[in-house]
C-alpha cells in the first residue's frame, strides 16, 4: 500500500512529506518591523450619532487626505487637509454628506491618504 499525500500543496521528499510549519522561527532578521508611515489610531465615537473625531499619526511632513466613503463606494465626504507635519492630527467629521445633510444610519469607510500610504476603517452612523 503507497502513501498518497493528503496535502498537495506540500512538498514530498523521498517516502516522507514535509509540511512547513508557518510558526517556526527560520532565523530571519532580528530587526523591529518599520513604523508605519500613516496610521489611523481611533474613530470616535464609533457607533456615532453626531460628529466623530478621526486621530491619525504620519511619520513624515506632507499632504493628507481624508475620506468618507459609503458602501457601495460613492464618496461621502472629503477634506484635503495639505501639508501636515509629522506627528499625530485630529480631523472631525461632523457625520454630514458633502451637500451638508445629516449622513444617512449604516457603515461607512474612513480613509486617510498621504505619503503614498493610505488607510482604512469602519465607522458606523446610527440615527
């Protein structure tokens, strides 16, 4: 009777498989990870009813963009901030549409744009 390897994406070696074990440790760098060039630190309120309040942290000086986005992709709200220094800023979105109505109850996307980096979270509108 002959082993059939029940993994085939796995390499086969002789009469044994070998199946990669992605918690080994295989000697890579020691070094940290880069600190992130944007990073999105908190939407608050999140569910909110009114305004929210979006902190996010950029390693270097330079353009930013931020985004309310719907669903289904159409654009919610947007605000070109401009050259920001490097650091942490506060952006409040105070939960209208751009023709200044109140955003309609669902999920929205939050997206903040600058140094080539871009990221997004959910926030969550409740009327």
């Amino acid at each position: 009777m002959g082993f059939t390897n029940p993994y085939p994406s796995q390499h086969a070696t002789g009469g044994a498989t070998w199946i990669p074990d992605p918690t080994a440790d295989v000697g890579g760098s020691s070094l940290p990870a880069p600190e992130p060039r944007l990073r999105l630190e908190s939407v608050w309120p999140n569910p909110a009813s009114g305004p929210a309040e979006l902190v996010f942290h950029q390693v270097e000086a330079g353009p930013v963009r931020v985004e309310i986005v719907d669903v289904t992709g159409r654009m919610v709200a947007a605000r070109a901030a401009g050259d920001l220094a490097a650091g942490r800023h506060t952006f409040r979105w105070d939960g209208r549409d751009r023709s200044g109505a109140a955003a309609a109850a669902g999920a929205y996307f939050v997206r903040v744009s600058g140094g080539g980096a871009s990221v997004t979270r959910t926030i969550l509108v409740v009327r």
